[in-house]
C-alpha cells in the first residue's frame, strides 16, 4: 500500500501567495526525490535531499528534509502561473533503497 | 540532455490485441522502467531493468512483460490487452550509482486507449 503520504492533494491559490506540499513516509527513508509535471507534460526531475535536516532553495522553491528523515516539504514563495503543475515527492527506504516510493502528488493551480 | 523517446504519443487498441509499447533512452543509462499514470492513483511501478536482459517485478506487474535486448531500448507489452489497461504509461531511465541516487528521466508518455 501506499507508504508516502502527501498532503494537500490540490491547491488553488492566487497569484503571490506561498504554497507548501507536504510528505510524510511511515518508515525511515534514505533519500527524497522532489518532480514536477505540468499538465499534459510528463514528471521532471526537481532537487534530491539526502542528508537529515537537510534544506535546499531553487530561486523560489525551498526544499526540507526532517530530521529523522520521515518527512520531506516543498514551499515556493510567491507563487506565479509557470508554477502550475502537480508536484510528486518520491523517496526510498533507508536499507531497502532500490525502488522508488512515490506520493500521490499534489496539484498546484494558480489564479493570475 | 537525456532523451527518453517513447514511440507513441496516443494509441488505441482492441480488448484482446497484443499491444507494444517501445522506449528508447540515447544517455547509456543502466536502468529503465515502465510506470502507469492513472487519476487518483499516481506513479505505478510495472516492471524495471538494471541491465540487458534484464527485468524485476515492479508494484503492478500483472498483464505485462517486458524485454530488454538492447541497453538503450526497453519494451512493455501487453500480452492481451484489456479496458483496465487504459492509462498514461511512462518510461523512464536513469544511470546506475551504487547509492541509488540518480535521478529519474521521462520520456512524454503513451496514452493507451483499449476499447
């Protein structure tokens, strides 16, 4: 069964507000991968967290990894159209780390 | 920059057909997969590969097989396709590190209709 759960699984917001999607794994994970896919397009690759505690920025996008290494969170500042997609996090088993565990994603619409 | 090419951008077929879903990578990448996209649902695993002629079991395998005769090229079929099999089916590929780290790279998809 699903062992990543993301949360909010949509998001409407106006243009200049902050968003944040959340993931939560039920078991330890090595490493968290963040992907984003616009509508119609196919997922591409964003950052990877490796490291307990660790925190990466991409111009707007600020990516967490939590210290035990359970919880991952993805918030973009001042939110604009060309964020509009849905962003997945995708992680793998501290031990068993050959597959990747997916969350559901979450859909980001933005009102100009 | 990596390209996964997949050879169908829209299909339809008939409940019953065998069906190929063809994919190439042009990065020398050791590993590959084949993930289903359906609503509500996300990113299914189907089947992967580390090397040639190669393959594992992914999360969703049954109804599928695959073949790997080539390193850049990993083909998903559908032995007898069925309605449930409709989705958006995706290929990806990535090199091999021993911390499996390596990113995944997609190729834009088939949407296969079976009617």
């Amino acid at each position: 069964g699903q062992q990543v759960m993301q949360i909010p699984q949509y998001q409407h917001v106006q243009e200049g507000e902050d968003f944040t999607t959340y993931c939560n794994s039920s078991t330890t994970l090595s490493n968290i991968q963040w992907y984003k896919q616009r509508p119609g397009g196919h997922p591409v690759f964003l950052i990877q967290l490796v490291k307990s505690g660790e925190v990466k920025k991409q111009k707007r996008l600020t990516f967490q990894f939590g210290e035990a290494k359970k919880n991952s969170s993805l918030h973009i500042t001042a939110t604009q159209t060309t964020d509009v997609g849905t962003y997945f996090c995708a992680g793998r088993r501290a031990g068993n780390n050959r597959k990747l565990i997916w969350g559901l994603g979450t859909s980001l619409a933005v009102n100009p | 920059d990596v390209k996964v090419t997949q050879s169908s951008r829209y299909l339809v077929k008939r409940t019953g057909e065998k069906v190929f879903l063809e994919c190439v990578q042009d990065m020398d990448h050791e590993n590959m997969f084949w993930y289903r996209q359906d609503p509500g649902l996300g990113l299914r695993l189907i089947y992967f590969s580390y090397d040639v002629k190669m393959k594992e079991k992914g999360d969703i395998p049954e109804g599928y097989s695959v073949s790997r005769e080539k390193k850049e090229r990993f083909s998903l079929i559908l032995e007898s396709a069925s309605t449930n099999q409709t989705s958006m089916y995706l290929c990806a590929s990535s090199f091999y590190d021993t911390s499996y780290n390596s990113p995944l790279h997609f190729g834009n998809g088939t949407r296969l209709t079976v009617t």
